[in-house]
C-alpha cells in the first residue's frame, strides 16, 4: 500500500526555507538601517563641507559711514568674491551694540548671519547693562579678530588746547564742562574718557551716540568739545583739518600719524586702547563652519589691496584664529571690568 502523504504538516525543507528567508530579511533590513544611520551621520559634514550655498547677511550693530561699516564692507566684498555669495550687510544700531549682537546671537547657528562689530557688546556691555539679552560668554562664537585701531582725542578747532598737559589743565579747570563724544555707552571712545577720569583726576562730560555721523557733525559744529575716534575715523578729519589731534592712545607713536603724540608720552602710559574689529558668529555653530570662516578672512587680509587700505587707514592687520580671538577678548573683558569699576560707572 502506499503511504499517504500528510498534507497537513509542510515539508522539513519548507520550514527550513521559511527561515532562512526571515534571517535573510532580518540581516538585510539590519543593514539597511545600519546604512541610513550612517548616511544620516554624514549629511551636516556634506552640508558643511558645502557652506556656503546662500547668501550671508552680515549684521553691523552701529550706524553706518563709521569704522566699523567701511571695515565691514571691504571684508565682506573680498568674501563674496572668493565664496560666490553675496555678504550682505544689515545695520541694526543701538545700546552700544548690544541690539545687533542679540540679533545674532539668536539666529540659527548655520553661518548665516554674522555679526561684525567692535568688542563693546562682548567685553564691556556685561559690566554696563544691568539686563543683557544674552550671555556675552556663550551666546556668540568668535571667528576672527580682524583688525585694532588706535583711538586718537581729537577735537573741533576752536578748543583752546593743543597737547595733553594743555587739555589736562583745561579739564581740571571745568569739571563736567569739558565734553566728549563717544558712539555709545560701553564703547571704547566712553572707556577711553573713563581712564583718563580715574587717571588724571579730570571730570569729563560724556555724550553717547548710536553711531559716528552724527558724533561727528556735533563735535565739527562744536557742540561737543572732542572725541575718542579710532584712527580710520580720525586719520581724514585730521588731514582735512577738519578737527585737530591731540594724543594717540596707542604704545608707540603710528606710522599714519607721526607727529601726534602718544598719551603715554604725555604722562599717562595706561591710556591705550582702541576698537577691536572682528567677525562673530552665534553660539553653536559648528567648529567647521567658524574655522572655515577664519582661514578665508586670513586669506583675504592677505590680499595686498587689501593690506594697502587698512594700513593707509592706521590699523594693527591681526587675522586671527577662532582660539586667539577668544584669548584677546577675555583679556580685554577683564581690563574693562577693572576700568568701569575704578571709574565708578554705573549699569544702566
């Protein structure tokens, strides 16, 4: 008789092709994520290997026709050039540069938005700003310290002064008559006028500005005794004879400006400071955007147009990295704490 065969129950080989089709599905799918995952991994790296695609919006938190603007533009037209985007620059002036450093500071940390300023809103808005919008320790990533200018006292021709030890004696004469103009609370012209304060024992009037044009028409018309310009505001003025230099708060005497004398020379060797121009991005942004950054502002500062300018403006050409950046800007924050203490400015 022959057997029948029991239908109800699949082969051996049927069992055994069953699993071998579910372990092979099972090691394929594993592979598939595996594969995802790894191409997922990969895509800020390629998207920043790529940055940038887009155009960059370059913000500048003082008004424009200053320092900073024309330091802003010359970089940022070399940058649209060796990157093929545009660098646009957006002015949003006020409180001493803090309104445009809290714009950044907030956007998206891609590279994107930038900010080009002068170090007031990191090194000093801390100490002069009982409410700061955001922590000037992390919010904003440094990328490179551009350039430092000297700042020059100069004033309108009609001041009966000439040197320091004239403008001293002149000083301590008036308290609070004498005035000067600085472009905002915190900024280095207003530090400046508060060393010299604690210093030399003078009582100065201080009158802060969202910015350098209209500082400039005050102090031309004479409405405002003098100011604390860095040297690429001041080197025209004083070669139109527009406004007359009285002392350089620099080390050394500068090469643009040879015959004016150094506060140091004059009797009062702590008086050197200047703007620090330098380029930022908000905190977050990838190491390899900043570094990216950094090299092509170096190689832009290389250019020998560009050298050219900024030395016939009296600027210190620096191009730094992200690390000496950070390094320079908390020195200056600490000597800046010390200034605004011994000079006994209140936050506002």
């Amino acid at each position: 008789m022959t057997p029948c065969l029991n239908t109800s129950q699949p082969p051996a080989w049927t069992g055994l092709h069953t699993r071998f089709k579910t372990t092979a599905l099972g090691i394929t799918s594993c592979f598939l994520v595996l594969w995802c995952g790894a191409w997922l991994l990969t895509q800020p790296v390629l998207a920043q290997s790529a940055y940038p695609s887009k155009a960059v919006r370059v913000v500048v938190p003082f008004l424009g026709g200053g320092a900073l603007d024309q330091l802003a533009r010359l970089l940022s037209e070399n940058l649209s050039v060796r990157l093929k985007v545009p660098f646009i620059i957006d002015a949003r002036a006020g409180a001493g540069g803090v309104i445009g450093a809290d714009y950044v500071a907030k956007s998206a940390p891609d590279g994107y938005t930038l900010l080009f300023s002068v170090q007031a809103p990191i090194t000093a808005a801390p100490f002069l700003t009982k409410q700061m919008p955001y922590d000037a320790q992390t919010a904003l990533s440094p990328i490179s310290i551009v350039a430092i200018a000297p700042n020059v006292l100069i004033a309108w021709p009609g001041v009966s002064f000439r040197t320091v030890a004239e403008f001293l004696a002149v000083a301590k004469s008036s308290p609070n008559k004498l005035s000067f103009a600085s472009q905002g609370q915190g900024t280095t012209g207003h530090i400046t006028g508060a060393m010299i304060d604690q210093v030399a024992g003078t009582q100065l009037l201080h009158v802060p500005y969202k910015g350098f044009p209209p500082m400039l028409t005050d102090v031309e018309s004479g409405r405002v005794d003098m100011m604390f310009a860095d040297t690429i505001n001041a080197i025209p003025r004083i070669r139109s004879k527009e406004l007359v230099p009285i002392a350089v708060a620099s080390e050394r005497r500068l090469d643009a400006l040879p015959d004016i004398a150094t506060f140091a020379e004059s009797g009062l060797p702590t008086i050197v400071s200047g703007p620090m121009f330098g380029m930022y991005a908000p905190g977050g942004t990838p190491g390899e955007l900043v570094q990216k950054l950094s090299l092509e502002i170096k190689a832009v500062l290389k250019l020998s147009p560009v050298q050219t300018t900024l030395r016939d403006l009296g600027v210190e050409i620096k191009g730094t990295s992200p690390e000496e950046a950070q390094t320079l800007l908390k020195a200056e924050a600490l000597r800046t704490r010390e200034a605004v203490k011994s000079a006994g400015i209140q936050p506002l």
